[in-house]
C-alpha cells in the first residue's frame, strides 16, 4: 500500500458554470497505533470516492494524509451540488392498462395517480416480453453542503480498526479518542457532532510543544498552516524529512543498518521526525548484532548504525518528535532506557547459554501446541518422523545424524529467555546458541532456516536439513489443525495455515518437483494423537462428511491454483491442468508450469480451438451416457467397428498413446500437443461420419469405450473440457 493514496476523476473547471469548492476533513486524536493509520487511510478514501460518485458528485483528487494524532481527508474541486438524475419507474403492461374497450384499467390509473400525472401522458418502455407503461421523472440534485452534513459523520463511523475503545457518554467506538474535527467545504463549516466532539475550523499543532488554536480558513491553507506550527502532515514528506536528519545524525559515523519497516513504524509515531545520535556501553557489543538490533528496535524504536566499514558499533538512532531543542537532555533519556533494556539482554544471554539448548528441549514437555493435539515436544517428534521418512523416501542425501539433531534443537529456543522477551528472535537466537554451543554449521543454521518462508514470497531454506524441517512442520501444522477442525475460514487464519500452505507447496515444487508426496500427507495424519485420528474417525472434528485429509488436499489445490492465477495464467487454463494433476495427487507439482506454458503456446496455433471443442464434445458424449446408466467399458472390441472412421481413429489413438506417454514422462509437453494435432482430423472425420448413440447396445458401448480410451490417453496431462 502507498503511503499517499490520489484518485483523480474528472471534475468541472473553477470559473465554470458549477463551480467547486476543497473539501477538508481532518479527524484529530489521541495518538493511532501505527499499523492502524495506513488501512484507515485507504477506507477514508474509499469511502469518499464510492459515496461521491454514487450521489453524483464531481470531484478532483483524493488525498488522505495521516500523523499519529490525524487522519486527514482531502479532496479537490467538488460540485455545489449533486448531478440532477433522471428516473424510470415502471407500471403494468400495456395489456394490463387498458380494457377491451380501450379503456384505462384501474392499474393504469392507480399507477398514474401514484405520480401525479394522467394515465395518456405516461411513456411507454419497451421490453424483450412485453412493453409497460412508464414514468419518468427528474430528480434534483441537492447542495453538496446538505449532503456533506449526513456523509462525513457515516465516513467517520465507517472506519475499521483490530481494536477500538470507548471513552465518552455516547459509546461511540473509535481506535482512540477523538478530541477534535476540521470539516470544511471552501470557507464553510460543515456543522455536525460525534463522539461528544462538534466540527469546526481550527486543529492544533504538536500536542507536546504547541497547545493554541489553528485557524483553517479554507483547504488549501492547512498543509502549510500545519508545517509552520512543526507538524509535517504528508507522510511521504514526513518519511523524507526522518531519512535526511538520520542521514545529517550519522554522516561522521556511517549509516543506519537499513529497516524499512522499522522506517515505516517510525514514520507514523512523529509529527515532526529530529533524529538523535545516541551511544550505548561498548561492552555490550560482546552481545550478537541481532539482539542488540531487536532489543534497540523493541525498547525505543531505535535504529542500528554501522561504521563505515559496515561493522556494528555501539551507536544508535532514537527519533524525537519535534524540533531540535534540548536534545542533550533527550539523548540522556534515550540511552538510559536503552542502556537498561541491554543490560536486561545480556542477563537473558548469559542465563541461556548456561542452560543449553539440549536442556531447553526437553522443557518443550510442558509448552502446549494445542489442546487436543498435544505439546511442542510431541510436534517435534512427528516432525522428526516426517523429515526422515522424506529424506529417505526421495533419496534426499541429508544426513541422518546431522537431521535428528537439528530437528531436536529446532524449537528448543522457544522456551528461552530471550525469545520469551523477544519473539522475532526465535530461530535466530537458537542458531546462535547451537554455534556456541558447538553445533555443525548445517545443524545451526537449519533452525534459523526452517522458519522460512517468512512471508508467502519470502526467501525459500537452501540448507537440506532445514528444508526437510521445514516442509515437515508445516505439513504437521496443517494436518494437526485440520484433523481437529481448525482451519482457515473466510478472511480468518489466526494459525498462519495459508501462509503455511503456500510455503509447503512452494518447497515442494522447488525440491521434490517430481514426487508423488501423497504418503508424506498420508503420514501426517496418521502419526497424530490417537486420540485426534479416533475423533476424526468418528467425524467429531467436522460434519461436512469429508476427512481432514481431503479437506487439507482441496486447500492445497486451492492455494496452487491462486499462486498460478497469481502468476498470470489464464483461469481456464489453470483448471484444465490442475483437474489432470489431482488425479496424480501430488506427484509431479514442479511440472505445472511447464505443462501451463506448452498449453499457452499450442493456443497459439490456429486448429487448437476446434481441438478444444473436439475433447469437449467427447466429454458431453460419456458424460451423457453416464447419466443414462450406460456401461462405460475400457475394452474396445474392433470386430465390432462398422465405419473406417472409427478404425482409423482407433488405429491413430493406439499409435500414438505410447508416444504420448513417453512424451509426459521425459515433460516434453509441447510434443504432447503436437500429438493433440495429429489426432484432430480422425476425431473430426469420426464426428462427421459417426453416430455414437446409436439404437443397437454393443455397437454404441464399443464406440463410448473408444472415446473413453482417446479421453484416457490425456487424463492425467490435461483437462480440455475446462479450456474456454
């Protein structure tokens, strides 16, 4: 999401017969968190752009603006009032109007005394059915004034937020207390009350400094107003402000260990960003660069800096809000906070090295993964299962040993001091201790790697071990929380499961492209809790009628055929080519794209169209005599074929099955299409000559048996029936 969000729209010119006025709203409050400004900016602007067009409002751009004290709405050049609008309304039928004597039937009449008109001075509007009478009126527009006085209270009430509170008489909930409203169209207030709070034309600067009234006379003058009074309104201002004083706070040092997020965080927890140069005691750089980071970044959002040999020094960046006065005094502040929060590190450190990973372990007993799927512990032992069935069931070359290890350390961090105080550090920190402790380099750097991915297009584990650990845990998770009807369902996936999904799929097209991983899911569930399969069993998790394992396998499906669609392959496409995949379960996922890629070329050529139609009407053709209770045979006899037709079909279909076959197997998938292309003329020449569903029973069940035979040929290469 952008910082600034403008939608421009056409809009009449100032000077033109409608004139138009700036819209300002700005909604001043005690201070947002961070994460909760930028999607309340984008419904602000939502809002305003589906409710001004749908009252027939012109309008220019749409800017929203945010500091952590105002959320900030402001739109150009609005009409003075609404479009006039012109509306049908529809009455009885002409046959139902009027009588057999031509006369107006009560219908007619009531329909035209509903709208103040006579009956004869209706219209009439035709239809594909019949034609009706009709009224048509203009309604109009009314003064954008009026209609602002009514929409910038439900724009206000509109905005979502994870959290909100109440704190005056009304209950009326916001993310926090609203302690003034700007709303001005041109010069004019536009009058209204909520929460307690009545509209007007003034704001205040930085709440820390600066308490007098701002006057806002019209739009136009409030972004200045506000930056001569210390407060940088624009965000993307805002955020180019706080890199240049960071850049001016460290030039004789080096730079700041770059942290986009962390910029961003920064960037709507000020008004006005003074970045500061803050020390903190050398001796704690004995403690790992990520700890020191993340406890800085934790304690007072402060910014890591580097020398410039980009080596870590004892050196950070706190950012003030506000300009630069008394900034010794401040620094003082900054690095005594910091310098606590170190110490606190540091005792945490120093407590789990001498505690041990392998201690940490076993502590695993007692942290609970889920109530009816049992501890940490208990996950890591399925996972070890997992990653070795894999490592040896693929011949994946991960050495035994060195995996048992790893995935017994894997967790082990979580019950550390450290991450208990740090979550982010989890991984990181128990890489750390595993080299301290000795550890191979592979076996450490599995349990920082087996996290990833972090984020749906995060970075995939390259180490083995961590790769076989991480597919294995997000197998376990989604198999565990499905098995006990956990899933994800609709917007709602507190348990990370999609994110989860995709990683899993991601790695199994990256390393076991060509595997069929259907025992590794099947194995999933069958290593959970007794307790958790008998409840599956007996259908307590679920009363859908399906299993866990066929709910998982539809959710996987669904996340491969997004991630493809994702990629731009067309939606017909990808249902044609995952509808042949699932009838391999999850043998050969690396191999979509590809197949995706010959299909998108042979629909290049000008016959694969017909071909298309050709396998459909096959299709149509079994599918009928299915649900004629026809018996659909896999033995064709040729005694039976009466037509040249349908042996010349039969012939080229035996010839080239073979081909075909060999062809999928080495996934030389445009050659499969060229196949496609040798069989058209005999399926065209069949449909010419053929009548399928024909009155004596063996000659038409031979004939379904060769369709099905030349369907069969392509059924797990690709479904031409979806192609569109």
């Amino acid at each position: 999401m952008k910082n600034k969000t403008t939608l421009t729209l056409p809009s009449p010119l100032k000077g033109e017969e409608t004139k138009t006025k700036d819209l300002l709203l700005e909604i001043y409050v005690e201070e947002i968190p961070a994460s909760y400004i930028e999607p309340a900016l984008e419904q602000m602007r939502n809002f305003a752009v589906k409710n001004f067009t749908d009252l027939g409002l012109d309008f220019g751009a749409v800017n929203t603006y945010a500091t952590p004290r105002r959320l900030v709405l402001l739109i150009d050049d609005i009409a003075q009032k609404s479009k006039d609008k012109t509306i049908e309304l529809l009455g009885p039928s002409l046959k139902a109007a009027k009588d057999e004597n031509g006369n107006w039937t009560q219908a007619a009449n009531g329909f035209a005394a509903k709208n103040g008109v006579k009956p004869e001075n209706l219209s009439v509007k035709k239809g594909e059915k019949d034609d009706r009478l009709c009224f048509v009126k203009t309604v109009k527009g009314l003064a954008t004034k009026k209609l602002l006085i009514e929409l910038l209270p439900q724009l206000i009430k509109s905005i979502n937020f994870p959290k909100t509170m109440i704190w005056e008489q009304s209950a009326f909930r916001f993310a926090r207390p609203i302690r003034g409203i700007i709303a001005l169209y041109g010069k004019n207030i536009i009058k209204f009350k909520i929460a307690d709070v009545s509209s007007s034309n003034y704001t205040f600067g930085l709440h820390t400094t600066d308490n007098k009234k701002i006057v806002i006379k019209k739009p136009q003058e409030y972004i200045v107003k506000l930056k001569n009074r210390s407060v940088l309104v624009k965000q993307d201002e805002r955020k180019t402000a706080l890199r240049k004083s960071i850049e001016a706070a460290v030039k004789n040092i080096g730079a700041i260990i770059p942290d986009e997020e962390l910029m961003q965080e920064v960037n709507y927890l000020v008004e006005y960003p003074t970045a500061v140069l803050c020390e903190f005691d050398k001796q704690y750089l004995q403690l790992p660069p990520e700890v020191l980071t993340e406890c800085m970044k934790k304690s007072q959002k402060c910014f890591a800096v580097k020398d410039k040999k980009g080596e870590f020094t004892n050196y950070f960046i706190d950012v003030k809000n506000g300009i630069s006065q008394y900034l010794d005094i401040v620094r003082t502040g900054y690095e005594k906070v910091v310098a606590a929060r170190l110490a606190d590190a540091k005792f945490f450190f120093q407590n789990d090295l001498e505690n041990g990973l392998e201690n940490n372990a076993e502590k695993l007993k007692g942290i609970i993964f889920n109530k009816e799927i049992g501890t940490i512990y208990e996950k890591v032992e399925r996972i070890e299962q997992l990653a070795s069935f894999i490592n040896k069931q693929f011949d994946f070359g991960a050495d035994a040993i060195d995996l048992k290890k790893a995935v017994q350390l894997s967790k082990a961090d979580l019950v550390s001091e450290m991450v208990f105080e740090y979550p982010q550090l989890q991984g990181i920190i128990g890489k750390i201790y595993a080299q301290k402790a000795g550890e191979k380099d592979e076996v450490a750097g599995a349990i920082s790697e087996h996290y990833m991915p972090l984020s749906a297009s995060g970075e995939l584990p390259k180490n083995k071990l961590a790769i076989l650990i991480s597919i294995s845990d997000k197998i376990d998770s989604l198999a565990a929380n499905f098995s006990v009807g956990l899933e994800p369902s609709g917007s709602a996936d507190p348990f990370g499961l999609r994110r989860a999904a995709i990683g899993f799929i991601r790695m199994l097209i990256e390393n076991f492209g060509d595997k069929d991983f259907s025992e590794v899911l099947n194995l999933s569930f069958e290593i959970l809790p007794e307790k958790v399969t008998l409840a599956e069993i007996a259908g307590q998790a679920r009363n859908d009628g399906k299993g866990a394992k066929v709910r998982l396998e539809q959710f996987l499906w669904q996340r491969i055929e997004s991630m493809l669609e994702a990629e731009g392959y067309e939606n017909s496409d990808v249902s044609a080519v995952l509808n042949a995949a699932k009838l391999a379960k999850f043998g050969s996922i690396g191999l979509l794209k590809l197949k995706l890629d010959a299909l998108k070329a042979a629909k290049t050529k000008s016959d694969f169209s017909q071909i298309a139609e050709g396998f459909k009407r096959i299709n149509n053709i079994i599918s009928q005599a299915a649900k004629q209770n026809n018996t659909i045979s896999d033995f064709i006899d040729d005694n039976l074929f009466k037509e040249d037709a349908e042996r010349a079909l039969f012939e080229k279909s035996k010839k080239i099955s073979g081909d075909i076959k060999m062809l999928i197997e080495n996934a030389k998938f445009g050659g499969v299409f060229d196949k496609v292309l040798e069989l058209k003329p005999y399926i065209d020449n069949f449909f010419e000559k053929i009548m399928v569903m024909v009155e004596d029973e063996n000659l038409k069940k031979n004939r379904i048996a060769l369709l099905k035979f030349i369907k069969d040929i392509f059924s797990n290469f690709i479904d031409f029936s979806e192609l569109r």
